[in-house]
C-alpha cells in the first residue's frame, strides 16, 4: 500500500540518509508504545509483543518496503 511512496523517498533522499531517519521513526515509535504500555501497566512481555506487531503491521502496509 505505501511502499511505491516508500520506495520513492528513498530514491528522493538516498539510502544512508532514509535508513538513518526510518530507524529515528522506528526508535520514537517503540519508545511510544513502552510509554503507553507504562501508564496502562501492561508487562514488558506484552509490551514486545505490541512492537513485534506494530513491525509485522508495518511489512502488511509496505512501510518496510
């Protein structure tokens, strides 16, 4: 779904610079998830199972095209 606009950005900004702002995106994301997995009291153990969905999630809508 999004990865001709993934794959575009990429071209647009080259590779080293798109890997070093996705793994920025990725880091915020994760760190999103672990702040709201603390304030609702969800274990460690759940909270990785929501990161490891949010990355599966991410390949389904090509974001990790």
């Amino acid at each position: 779904m999004f990865a001709p606009v993934v794959v575009l950005t990429r071209r647009l900004m080259g590779t080293p610079k798109f890997n070093k702002v996705r793994g920025q995106a990725i880091a915020l994301h994760s760190k999103v998830i672990t702040n709201f997995c603390n304030r609702v009291g969800i274990s460690s153990k759940e909270r990785q199972a929501f990161i490891r969905m949010a990355r599966d999630h991410g390949k389904t809508l090509g974001l990790l095209a």
